[in-house]
C-alpha cells in the first residue's frame, strides 16, 4: 500500500521538474493526495482524482496522473482540471484558481463507458451472439519527436513533449515495417 | 444506488449532486451546500455499480451535459457541470 507521504513527494518532485506548483491551499492539496492515494489502491495506478476510471489500464492511460491533458490546460487556464498542479501566477494569487473544462474527448469517455456497457450486455445475456467488434479497442503506434527524437508507443502523441517540449505538431508516426523475407 | 440525503433549513430547490469520493472540487461543492444550509442529495458515483453508473450517464446526458464531476441537477431539470458558485448561486437564490 502506498502512504500518502509517498504520494506527496511523487507529485513535488514532479512540479519541480516541470516547473510548476502544487495547490497551495493544504487542505484542497490533501484532498488530492488522498484521491490519488486511494485511487492506487483501488486500481493499481494513480488515476485523476476528479476523472471516472475504469480499471482497465489500456483505457486509462491518458488520465493517470499527471494526465495527458495537464500541459495544455496549465498553460491556457493556469491550473490542471483538478487543481493539483497549477502556475506560478495561481499561487502568487495574481490568477484566481476556478473550474476549468474538461479536454478529455468525449470519445475516450464514451469508450469506458462502451466497455461498461458491453460488460452490463453481457452478463444479462450471455447467451446471444457478437457479431460486432467491441468499440472499445485501443490502437497504439509509435510516435517520434522531430525536435529531439524522443519515442513514444502509445494512441496519441502528447500534448507536448516531455524531454524538449515542442508541440504536439512535432510529433510524427514511424511507419513499422516488418520484412520477413530474405 | 446508494444516494445520500443532507438535511438544510434551505429547501426551496430539489438539489442533486453527482460527485466522486476522490475529487476535490466535488467535496468543495459539498461544503458549500452545507455551509450554505441547502438540503441536497448526493451520490458518489465512483463508488456506485457499473449498471448505476451507466443510469448516472443516462440521465445527465438526457439532461443536455457530459459525465463530468461534479454535476448538480436542480428540481430535476437545471444542470450545473463544475463547482460553478456563481451559477448555483443564482440557480438557488442564495
Ligand atoms: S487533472 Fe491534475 S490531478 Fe488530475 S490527473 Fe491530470 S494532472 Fe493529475
């Protein structure tokens, strides 16, 4: 079981890398902590405290923490959606911290829920016949940073890149071709 | 579906709340009722079903938003999408 000290220090650690700050309100902080906390233990991976999981990684993968929309939304609104991680300018006070929209796509919701969904169909019955692929498929590829070269196997390319920070723009796929013969 | 109710002197408004037991804008939503005296019902959905979760969904998109949390239905018709204190404000007269 992981202590929340634990996860403290992970979510410090990782502001100071990237240059951001933790909520400075302790007990807003310590609601987050513990969300994570808990949810760890439940799941196996810290996913976002304010985000439905559902268990399965592969689908989850975008909102473990620090999720893939943090970047984007601490730069346009100053804070990430849960308020964990957040600008200099929001803790100085000079940017009043407020509910932000949510940039997940709704088609990565609806896919936890088609699989919520399928797994509901099928306990009521088990007995009819799939014809139908699941929607709820994951397809992953690699993708390379044109700026540093940095590789990624996953959906999408992130928001922005994690070692030389360029824009997504900059992330291109590597076409994987696999010769067998001679 | 394990909905729990919060007793206020305030009940003008029938108030709903879908939250998750792990986020914090949801708690923040919960104090505010409270300290506000709002007599309110809430349901963390986290902890609900996998078939009550799929209801939850249901019903807050037939009501025109997006499983985001926390949602507040007023009398079963307005929606609130966030801890937006200005809009349940206005949407409770307080
Ligand atoms: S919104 Fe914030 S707390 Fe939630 S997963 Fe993203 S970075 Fe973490």
């Amino acid at each position: 079981m992981i202590s929340l000290e634990k996860v403290r220090q992970r979510a410090e650690s990782d502001a100071k890398t990237y240059g951001y700050y933790l909520n400075s309100d302790p007990e807003f902080l310590n609601d987050l902590l513990e969300g994570l906390r808990k949810n760890e233990e439940r799941y196996g991976y810290p996913s976002c405290p304010c985000r439905v999981a559902t268990g399965n990684l592969e689908l989850d993968r975008d909102i473990i923490c620090p999720c893939d929309y943090r970047d984007p939304d601490v730069a346009e609104f100053g804070t990430c959606y849960c308020a964990l991680y957040v600008r200099k300018d929001v803790v100085e006070g000079k940017t009043s911290l407020m509910p932000i929209p949510e940039r997940r796509p709704l088609e990565k919701q609806a896919r936890a829920y088609a699989v919520t969904a399928e797994k509901i169909a099928e306990k009521t019955a088990a007995t009819t016949t799939k014809t139908e692929q699941p929607r709820s498929e994951v397809r992953k590829k690699l993708w390379y940073c044109r700026q540093c070269g940095y590789v990624v196997y996953r959906e999408d390319p992130p928001y922005v890149c994690p070692i030389c920070k360029a824009k997504r723009e900059m992330f291109a796929e590597i076409a994987v071709r696999v010769d067998l013969a001679g | 579906m394990n909905v729990v109710k919060v007793a206020g002197k305030n009940n003008k408004h029938k108030v709903l709340v879908y939250a998750l037991s792990t986020c914090a804008w949801c708690k923040m939503t919960k104090k505010f009722l409270k300290d506000n005296d709002v007599e309110y019902e809430y349901v963390d959905v986290d902890l609900c079903s996998q078939e009550d979760h799929e209801k939850i969904r249901k019903d807050i998109e037939k009501k025109g938003g997006h499983a985001s949390f926390p949602t507040l239905i007023i009398d079963d018709k307005k929606l609130i999408t966030g801890f937006r204190k200005d809009l349940i404000k206005e949407a409770l007269e307080l």
